[in-house]
C-alpha cells in the first residue's frame, strides 16, 4: 500500500520547467498535509534555480491551511506568483486575506510577465 500512496503523492506535482525569467511548478488535485511534501520539494527547488516561481495552480481542487502556509512561506523566500487559481482557492485566499499578500493571475503567461 506505500508504493500507491508515494505515487499519488508524486501525482500533485505536474510538470516543473523554466519559462522566461521564471520557474513554473504545475500542482493538481487536493494539497493538503499528507500530500503536500512533493509540491514542497518541487516549489523549493524552483526557488532554487530562480527569483521568480510561478505555482500553475489551475488544477488544484483543495488547499487547506497547510498550503496556504508553504505558499507564504515561499513568498518570504522568492518572488511567488499564483496562476489560474479556482474558485475554491480564491475563496481560501479571500477569507485569510492571502489574496492581499500572493500574487494571483488569470494564467501562467500573465503570472510570467507580471502585468
């Protein structure tokens, strides 16, 4: 049963590769704190490698507290950028007023070029 779970695990994390000035990290599905570690890793390697992260958040379908907190973490780290965040992740950052401190974009391009 651990080989399934390490590999839906791995399965938040898509693609990761350098765009432009930046880095993108795609995550999907639900990030909470039994499958967040892998975006974890993936988002600091990112931080890693350039200033500007870019999380293409279009397919992520929950986020509890614990990704909001690696999200502000990594804010204080690096120059974060969310793309294409749903509805249920706007709602999470409305209510904890994390949409005053992240930076939200319709889409990855946008997230990339800042405007």
């Amino acid at each position: 049963m651990t080989g399934a779970r390490d590999a839906y695990h791995d399965g938040v994390v898509g693609d990761s590769y350098p765009a432009g000035a930046g880095w993108v990290v795609a995550a999907r599905g639900e990030l909470d704190q039994d499958t967040l570690a892998p975006l974890e890793a993936a988002l600091d390697a990112a931080a890693d490698r350039s200033r500007l992260v870019v999380l293409d958040a279009g397919a992520v379908t929950f986020g509890d507290s614990s990704f909001l907190n690696l999200l502000l973490r990594l804010h204080h780290l690096t120059t974060l950028r969310i793309a294409a965040p749903g509805d249920q992740l706007r709602r999470v950052f409305a209510l904890t007023g994390a949409d005053t401190v992240l930076s939200l974009y319709p889409t990855v391009e946008d997230a990339l070029e800042g405007s």
